[in-house]
C-alpha cells in the first residue's frame, strides 16, 4: 500500500496464470477483474476464481471473454453486462460478464445518472469541434514524463483501479503494451490519456483520461483522442473501446462525439475517485 500525500492508495494485484490467463484482484476495488482469458484455459478457471473470491471475500467476479466462454460463465452463474462485437482481429466478440457475491454491492446505484445517460443516448452526438488547437502541444509521452503522469493522476484521482499514481507503474506499462499522450501548455504537463495495446487482439483500450481542474472546459480530451486514434491506425489496431464513468456525462459525450457505441454499464464495478462506480463500455471499429 502506497501513501501520497496523506491519502492511503490500495494498489491492486495483477497476475498471469500458467494458462495465459491476466488477473487483477485486489479490496481496492473489492473484485477479481479476469482482463484476459488465456487460449489453454478450460472450465477449471471458473474455480480458481471462485476460491480466490472466497478466501479474499470480495464482493465481485468480473470477467472479459471472447464468445467460446460465454456458455461456460452462464452456467456458472454471471451475467451479461456488455458486449464489443469484433473485438478480437476485428470479427469475433468480447463479453463482459459478472458475479455478484454479496447483494450489497448493487443497492448504491447512481440511478439519476442512468437517466442523464438515457438522454445523452436519445440525443445526436453532435460533432467534434477542438477550439484548443495552437494553444496546446499534444504530443506521446515518453518514460522521462512518466513522473510528470504520475503527479497529474495524483491531482485529479483520489483512487484509481490501477497504480497509476506511482511513476514507477508508468514506466513499467511504457515498456509493456501502454502508450500515453498528454497535452502540455507553456512547459506544463495539463492532461493525459493512454491506450493500452493489444497487438495480438487488435485492439487498444482508450483509458486514463485526466485533465487539471484549471485546463478543464477546453475539449483537451477530444484533442488527446483524435491523437491517439491516429496512433491505433498506424498500429493496425481494428477495434478501439472504453470503460467510462457512468456519472461523468462530459467523459462519455466525448466518445458519443467520436461515433463510439454503447456496449452496456459494469455496474458497481470500478474504485475511482474515492468510491466504487459503475462503468459505461462504448466501442469503435477502424
């Protein structure tokens, strides 16, 4: 556990299985996050997740499967929360299923958010107009801003499922699959974005966005999209998505803007901010 400026930061486990498989796990967000099922997994994975949730009583199972799987998590009693078609080489589907262990977990639902969101899918994404350009540099990060990133996340998230408070977590996703970008004005690192890569997948998930309080209101996050979806094309990646906020509407009008879909809400689903959230997935196809 990691302690930034008086505020105790609970950092998630993330592990591989023998069988390929990519765990994070942790009571900061009170889950197990299954983020990849690996190809040599057979139905005793359903198992060894169900016995890490009990010994550690976390209240959650969430798990991210291509279509193949999907029968054997029903049968095991999750649900259906999201679906990206073509998330995989562009053509075969990924589902995000869940368990609930403990009722509990799904009796503080942000209910008016799913109204705003309701009405922000009724409504005509409108079109992405960036007023900050020439103001800004927007540029990809490299491993000597990583503390420059890490400062950013600490200002702007009191938690985060991921350790991206701590500099030393960056450089090691900078090595491994994630490129971040960020926005500078006069010298000034002001908001930052990564995509996390998977090359053998074909996908990238758009994640991290964070802009100051002060740099806020001036469309630095669809500036930092439309770069980096420039970037997937490069690296071929087909299938672009995102987990958003629920309760963030400005975050997931900004991908509506960007013709990204709805693919359904993770409910109570992610520590950020102080508390747990639930999620919106959206989705797009390059």
């Amino acid at each position: 556990m990691n302690e930034y400026r008086g505020v105790k930061r609970m950092e998630d486990r993330i592990e591989t299985t023998e069988k390929g498989s990519i765990i994070q796990h942790g009571k900061l967000n009170n889950r197990i996050y299954l983020i990849k099922l690996g190809a040599k997994e057979g139905p005793g994975i359903l198992d060894s997740l169900r016995q890490l949730a009990s010994e550690m009583a976390y209240t959650k199972i969430f798990c991210k499967v291509p279509e193949w799987a999907v029968p054997l998590f029903i049968a095991d009693g999750y649900m259906t929360e999201a679906i990206i078609p073509g998330f995989y080489h562009g053509s075969d589907a990924a589902f995000f299923m869940a368990k609930y262990l403990d009722s509990d977990r799904l009796m503080d639902l942000e209910n008016g958010s799913f109204g705003e969101l309701s009405e922000l899918l009724k409504s005509p994404p409108g079109e992405v107009r960036l007023t900050s350009k020439g103001k800004f540099n927007i540029k990809q990060l490299e491993a000597e801003n990583a503390g420059d990133i890490s400062e950013l996340y600490r200002r702007v998230f009191l938690s985060y499922p991921f350790p991206i408070h701590n500099p030393e977590y960056i450089l090691k996703t900078m090595k491994e699959n994630v490129r971040y970008f960020g926005v500078s004005k006069k010298g000034k690192l002001v908001a930052v974005a990564s995509a996390e890569i998977d090359q053998e997948g074909e996908n990238a998930e758009m994640t991290d966005f964070a802009t100051t309080p002060e740099s806020r209101g001036q469309k630095l996050g669809q500036a930092l999209l439309a770069e980096m979806e420039k970037e997937m094309e490069v690296q071929r990646i087909k299938t672009l998505y995102t987990i958003a906020r629920l309760r963030s509407i400005p975050m997931n009008r900004v991908f509506l803007k960007h013709r990204y879909q709805y693919a359904g809400t993770l409910l109570s689903n992610t520590n950020i901010s102080g508390s747990i959230e639930s999620m919106n997935v959206y989705y797009k196809h390059l």
